[in-house]
C-alpha cells in the first residue's frame, strides 16, 4: 500500500497555500488494499478490486465548497491541484458563514488485527471459502447453487486541516454466503455472513447456522405471499436494525434539513416513538462489538469519533451532521462526514444506527401476540424523510398464533406504513442485541458507504403485504 | 479504431507479454467529472475529479486430476503506477490464477475487427466542466419560473470517459462515452411538505429535456400534496417511469446460461414464457450499439466484437445470454454478454390505456425493484393516479406487490418507446389483478 504518510508535508504545504486564497481549506487521502475470494459449486474468482487511491483538495469559498480530486497521489499532482484550486473563478456571496477547524491536533490511530490479511497466503483464502462452500453445498440437495465468499479491506486515510494532522487505519474482514434453492417449478435465494473489524482471525465458519439458514431457505421456497393487512409483528435484530436506519436515520442526516427534505427537523425535543425506544449512531461501537464494522476514529472532515443519541425515550433528539450542514445550521458537529470515496463528496452519513435494547425476553414478547407474524431476513429498505414512508422488505414471516410459531412461512414480505406510527406502536423491545453487518448504504440511489445497523427484537404492529 | 495508449499501458503490456499465460487483457479506463451541487438556488460545491485506472485480467490453463483447467484473476492498478507495482500486481494474479481450476473453456486467438462506435457528446467530450457550469445555469433559469414549486436540491455531473482495450491476440480498440447525471427533488405545498425526487441520466445534451423534466416533477410534488392511499384491493395497474429499468429482471436472469449453468433458471429453450395469450407479446432483445444507451459498448471482456441477439421472441424463449465460457460449457451458440435490452412496444398509447376507469398509473417508488430470481415485487407507491369518471385523481402510500410470473399472462405494452438506463422499451408495462394493499 501507499504510504501516505509520505505526502503529509505535501499536503500541509497544500493547505497552506490555498489558506492564502480561501478562508478554510483542508485535505484528505486515503488508500485501500481490498481482495475478494468466492467459490461458488462450479467456479472460483479471485480479484483485487479498485484500490481507490487518491486525494481530495477542499477549498471554502466563505459560503460553499470548491474540491479537487486525483486517483494520482504524487508530489507533482497535488501541486498542480493546488493551482487548480488556487486559480478557479468563484463567486462571493452575501450569505457567509464560517467552518470551525477545531481542537489542534495531531494523532494515529488503528483498529486491531490480530492476523493481518494482507500476509496471509491467497492460497488460504480460497481454500477455506471452497471448504464452507462445500459444507454449505452438503446442507440440501435443492441447493443448486452456492457461493462462499471471503475478502478484506484494509483502509489508511489522512485528514489534514490548519489544526488538525489526523491519521487512521481501518482493517475489516467480510465472509457471506449466497445460495439459490430450485426444486424445478421455483427458484429462490438467502444468505448470511458478517463483516468484522480485524483481519483472518475472523474467518471462523459457523455451520450450525448456516443449516437453519438452508432450512429457512427450504421453507422460503414457493412459499406464499401473506394476505395484505395491518398485524402484530416482531421484528427480527435484524429487522429492527433496517428499520433503525430506514425510520430515523436517514430522516435525521442534517444534509437533508438544508434541502428542507426532512421533517425531523420540526420535531425535534417532540415525542416521535414510544418511550421505550432509543436509538443511536455511533462510530465508536467497535470498540466493544468488532461487527460495528462501520467504526472509525474520525471521520472523512476531520470529526473525531463520539456517540449521537438520535432519540431519547421517544424524544427525538439530535441529529447527524456533515461539516457543510453543521456550519451552516449553526448546529454541534457530530462525526457523521463522510464519503464513498476521495473521489464523491462528503454528506451527512449514518455509521453503525440502532436501537438500545430493551429487557423483555423473546418468548415473554411471542406470548403477546394472538395472531401475527415473525418478520426475518431483512434485504432492503428505503426512507423518506419528508413523509415519513418507509418501505422495509424481507424474505421471511413465520405466522403466529396465540402466542406460538405455526411453522407457517409467508415470502417475500414488505412492511410499509407512517414511520411516528410504527415507532409508537412498539409495545416490547427485547433483551437481546445484534448488530448486522453486511449491509452498505446509499444516498438516494448512489454514494454507497459502509454502514452496519442493529438492536434487540421490537414487538409492534406494522402493514405487511 | 484508434487507440491512444498511453505509457503505462504499454509497460503493462510487455510485461504481460512476457510472461506464459493463457490469455491476458488490459484496459484503460480514464474519467474526467465536474460535478455540482446546490441547495435552494445556491452553490454547495463545486468539483472537479480526474480518475485514470488499469484493469488487468489474465487466464493460465492449469491441470487437476489429469484434466485441462482454467485459472483466472483480475485486478486494478492506479494511475501513478511504478513498474514494479505493476510487476507485483501481475505477480499477484498469476499466483491466484494458478490456485483455480475452473472448467477449461476456450479463448481463441483471434484478431478481430471492431465497428467504428462511440457513444459520445462532443461537447461534454471537449470540455464536461463547461458543460456542467451552462447546464446548471439553465436549471436554475428554469427553476425561477416555475412558480408552485421550489426546487430544493439539484446534483448535477458531467463525464467524459475514455476505455482503451488491448489482449493478447493483438486486438484493440477504444470507446469514448459521455454522461450526463441530473438529481434533484421539488418542495410543494404548505410548509413544503410534498416533495418529488427525480433521475435522469443521458449520454447526450439533446436527451435531456430540462424544461418537460422540471415542470413534470413540479406537477408531481403539487399532485402529492391531497394524494389519497387506495382502498386495498386487485387493480389494473399500468407500470411506468421508475418501474421501467428493473422491471424484466427475473426474465433477463433466467435467460442467463449462467443461471442454466447453475441449475436455477426456470426458462427453457424453445418453451413459452407466457401460456396465455396477451394483449402484448413479448420480445426482448440485447443490442449493445444503442446511441445513448447505458450498456452501449464495442466488444466483450475477451475483446470479442458484441452484436445485436434476440432472448424472447413473441413470448418464447428463443436464446440464452451465452458469453464466451457459460456458451461452451453449455455448447450453446456464443451471444455476448447482456447490453442494453430493447423491449418491442403495443398497439395502444399510454394515454389511451389511461382512459380505462379505474386503471392505476404509478409513475413513483421507494424503491421498485422485483426480484431477479423469484419475480416477486414490492414497493411502496410515492405518486400515482387511479382515473375516475375519465379524470387522473392522484394517489400515495401503501403498497403495490406481486409477482411477475403469476401476472406476466396479462401483460400489455404501450406502443411509445423510451430509454431508461439500459433499457430501451415501452413507456408503459400493464398487469391485471395486482395487489395493492392501502386503507
């Protein structure tokens, strides 16, 4: 990998300089070293995917932002980005703010590894993705088709502002699991895996879970769709984690209080769900959980760190902002810059989004409900902030009746509804805590960052169809 | 046609060159973007981003148990490269590629000639940050004269992009393209409490229509403010915009040979898609040489010259998507990779279809996007409109779900086309019986 401590002074000087132009600048660069390994019944791929290295140069006009960015990282390049910057025509405006540089500050950071994935043979990586593969593949003869993937990123970025020298470096391990069950007149696919902080010693496969996803799979096979209609539901840790991030995530990403495109802002210190939600963002979460793998330890403006409490007892509390929104609204930065990449620009952006747990048992949760379903097996979701939809969409509900699991699986599901609706109606949050790690999220339909979401089971009453 | 490769390039290719492997190939892929952002009128950001990237694929025939296999690996290098990054890289995928034993298939050594084809603007082409500056002053020009509706947010990109493609059998071309990418979300109603999200994207500057897109989601965020949530219930539900682009996903997929290959695909050869006769049959075809088509392109990752091929012909299933290696494990006839597909339109217009009482119109989602190996959709409904007493009476919320396989017997297509993406199809997909679960 680059070493970007090599360009630190480089891009000091750069700050300098465009600082005698503008009145904030700074600048960011990273570098990625990724590998992906799959092996599925009848091939295997090995690829080294986009690096992603490069820089990004930010000049602030006095009331927006001009950037340059390069995949080419060398000496020569960032000072002709400099003259690119420092030549460039803008345009003042009346309406000025100022950017807070914050604390000075110079510090390194990195996430633990315990085997680094970088030195590990790629002759391991394959042969333990082709040994899961065929554990999975021995789970069902409807499995006609499985791929076992394994892979890591390992992530370097420098942040650098008049105050602030700031290096990390991240390392997370992925391992999925993706079939396609057939018996001929139906065909239908699941998986499951994680996404950890640190490197091989992550590769562990667990088997007794993978059969009760091949069971659940056999189950979801040419199962039928439910009738449409408002019922009691509990919603899987996963469920809950997708509904976290769909509900008050993205609602509350202050980008969208400048666009006027999220009714949050109106309500905050207003009651929004029932007292016994709580809801969090917090880049910090991988300290205790290493599949909070959206952690960091400052984000992609130079923000360190910290936990955001998004809404308190039902109270919705605080938002999620970018350096641009923060600055603007007047509101506390919170560390939620970030970017797809150096090369796309920063938004306000969740990291790992949950609800706290609660201290009901599951079973005691189960005997609450006379008829409804178990919704499981979250696959994606969609917000909006101005109206407060939500669309969440899974491929499993196991029916429930007086209080028992029928065996009776519906598939796929879709839950959609008013968001204050749904928070409110949660009458039970379990004492059980997962966070999912698979998951990346987009902006509208694009700049796509990893995220992880979680929380305990939720007993509630949703509209599924 | 030309190929102006540069340097690094051609490092890459002698070293490529010198080692024993099967096949090899190299492409260059520049970008050059501007991109700008604003809220409410005035500037957010303004950027400029310039992106050259190595793709480098290689294949070594191995053996296992006595019998001739197929290694492959591929991988990226950035643009300031040194040779031994470039060493090492290669190094790298030849070790992987000698660790997998994927059935042999086989990649002939043949020089090809490739059709003169570019899908390209020249304007965009000579100068995209110009192009994104005048583009963004117009929207904003046309945004102050509309007058029931503020344009909150406008995401505007430019990009020239340049592929240069060389491999081992001498073959190589160049392919220019250029992209035009418009995001932006309309506010109506008291407090701005309606709002409509639109995407469009375009190859061409006369693609884009900004006036009819601006005064249309206008339109759209007034319509949403009194939409009402449809009683639950089957509809005829006339699928259009959003839904456009994903729609035959469970076709496409499993009228893949990979999906054959790997014994899940429900389409056989020969066999009908649809068993009853409806209004519209059902033609898809791939055409990778579609002027302003998203999948538009030259040649296949083997630097195979790509050509138009037919999948579905009046709801049979006539072709399989066969590339290079699923075609000869399969012994099918080699078609290419899926490029854009072109859907063959109807007999009625979208506007006369509208006129049927009680037929749905749903224009947007959260999310439409059916499942490609089940067929099952589902989506919350953003805007639409069911027509009563021959008037359009707009309708939100809830949800639209199904699946394509049980409905596709009462498909109709509309007769005019449109390009979303990559596809290139009526502007109008019908279904009956269709789910709506609302009040």
């Amino acid at each position: 990998m680059t070493n970007l401590k090599d360009y630190q002074q480089e891009f000091i000087d750069a700050v300098k300089t465009l600082e005698t132009r503008f009145p904030y600048s700074s600048a960011f660069a990273q570098t990625v070293e990724r590998s992906s390994v799959a092996s599925s019944t009848r091939e295997d791929k090995i690829i080294f995917p986009d690096p992603e290295t490069g820089y990004v140069l930010t000049a602030f006009t006095g009331s927006y932002f001009i950037e340059y960015s390069s995949y080419s990282l060398t000496f020569e390049n960032i000072k002709q980005g400099v003259e690119t910057l420092m030549s460039i025509p803008f345009s003042k405006s009346s309406e000025t703010f100022e950017i807070d540089p914050g604390e000075k500050l110079t510090k390194d950071f990195s996430q633990p590894i315990i085997k680094d994935p970088s030195i590990i043979d790629i002759k391991d990586f394959l042969q333990t993705a082709r040994n899961n593969r065929e554990e999975i593949d021995s789970l069902s003869r409807l499995i006609q088709m499985s791929m076992y993937r394994i892979g890591y990123e390992k992530r370097d970025e420098l942040f650098i502002n008049r105050n602030k020298v700031l290096f990390q470096s991240l390392c997370r391990f992925d391992s999925m699991y993706y079939m396609v069950l057939s018996d001929g007149k139906n065909s239908s696919p699941i998986f499951d895996g994680f996404c950890k902080i640190g490197g091989f010693e992550h590769s562990f496969f667990d088997k007794s879970r993978a059969k009760v996803v091949v069971e659940d799979g056999i189950k979801v096979l040419g199962a039928p769709r439910l009738k449409p209609g408002v019922y009691d539901c509990i919603f899987s840790q996963e469920m809950a984690g997708m509904f976290a991030h769909e509900a008050f995530g993205h609602g509350m990403e202050t980008d969208m209080f400048l666009k006027k495109r999220a009714k949050g802002e109106q309500y905050l210190g207003k009651q929004v769900a029932s007292k016994l939600v709580n809801m969090w963002d917090n880049p910090t979460l991988g300290e205790e959980d290493p599949e909070a793998c959206a952690s960091f330890f400052f984000d992609n403006e130079g923000k360190l760190a910290s936990t955001t409490h998004i809404i308190k007892d039902g109270i919705l509390i605080s938002g999620m902002t970018d350096l641009y929104s923060a600055s603007k609204l007047k509101i506390p930065r919170t560390p939620n810059g970030r970017r797809e990449s150096y090369s796309h620009k920063p938004y306000a952006r969740m990291t790992n989004t949950y609800f706290e747990k609660g201290n009901t048992s599951f079973e005691e949760m189960l005997s609450k409900v006379n008829y409804g379903y178990y919704v499981d097996y979250a696959t994606n979701g969609m917000e909006d902030p101005k109206g407060w939809g939500i669309q969440l969409e899974s491929l499993y509900a196991a029916e429930i009746k007086n209080g028992r699991l029928t065996g009776n699986i519906f598939s796929p599901v879709i839950v959609t509804g008013y968001v204050p609706d749904l928070l409110m109606s949660i009458t039970a949050v379990s004492d059980q805590f997962k966070i999912s790690s698979m998951g990346y999220c987009g902006k509208g339909h694009k700049e796509w960052v990893k995220v992880t979401d979680g929380g305990p089971h939720l007993l509630l009453k949703a509209r599924l169809a | 046609m030309e190929n102006n490769i540069n340097e690094t390039q051609k490092i890459i290719e002698k070293i490529l060159s010198d080692k024993d492997l099967y096949f090899w190939s190299v492409k260059t892929i520049e970008e050059n973007r501007a991109e700008n952002y604003f809220i409410f009128g005035q500037t957010e950001s303004k950027r400029q981003i310039n992106i050259v990237k190595y793709k480098i694929s290689i294949f070594i025939l191995n053996k296992l148990n006595e019998l001739q296999t197929i290694g492959d690996s591929s991988g990226i290098l950035p643009e300031n490269c040194t040779e031994e990054q470039i060493q090492n890289m290669i190094d790298k995928l030849i070790v992987s590629a000698r660790l997998v034993n994927n059935p042999f298939y086989e990649i002939k050594n043949e020089k090809f000639h490739y059709n003169k084809f570019n899908n390209c603007d020249s304007s965009i082409y000579e100068n995209p940050y110009i192009v994104c500056d005048e583009l963004s002053n117009k929207i904003s020009s046309l945004a102050k004269s509309i007058n029931n509706a503020k344009l909150s947010t406008t995401e505007l990109f430019t990009s020239r992009i340049s592929e240069h493609y060389s491999n081992s059998s001498s073959n190589r071309y160049s392919f220019d393209k250029t992209k035009i990418m418009l995001e932006g979300v309309f506010l109506a109603g008291p407090d701005d409490s309606s709002e409509s999200y639109f995407l469009d994207q375009a190859t061409f500057l006369d693609e884009l229509d900004l006036e009819q897109t601006l005064k249309k989601h206008a339109k759209y965020a007034n319509d949403s403010i009194n939409a009402a949530t449809l009683p639950t219930g089957k509809y005829k539900v006339i699928f259009s915009e959003e839904a456009l682009e994903e729609f035959f996903n469970f076709y496409l997929t499993h009228a893949s040979a990979l999906a054959v290959y790997n014994k899940f695909s429900l389409l056989k050869l020969g066999e009908p898609i649809i068993f009853k006769n409806p209004k519209t049959p059902l033609t898809i075809k791939s055409d990778p040489f579609i002027p302003g088509g998203a999948s538009s392109r030259v040649a296949d990752d083997y630097g195979i010259p790509l050509k138009p091929f037919s999948i579905i012909e009046n709801n049979k299933m006539v072709q399989y998507i066969s590339d290079l290696q699923y075609s000869q494990y399969l012994n099918l006839p080699y078609t290419g990779p899926l490029t854009n597909y072109v859907i063959n339109p109807g007999t009625r217009s979208i506007e006369e279809i509208v006129k049927e009482e009680n037929i749905v119109l749903l224009l947007r989602f959260s999310a439409f996007s059916p499942k490609e190996i089940t067929g099952d959709f589902s989506s919350e409904i953003r805007l639409g409109y069911i027509t009563k007493n021959g008037k359009q009476i707009p309708i939100k919320g809830g949800s639209v779900s199904g699946n394509i396989r049980n409905l596709i017997d009462t498909l109709e297509l509309s007769s005019n086309i449109v390009k979303k993406g990559s596809y290139i199809g009526p502007d109008a997909i019908v279904l009956d019986n269709v789910d709506i679960s609302g009040v």
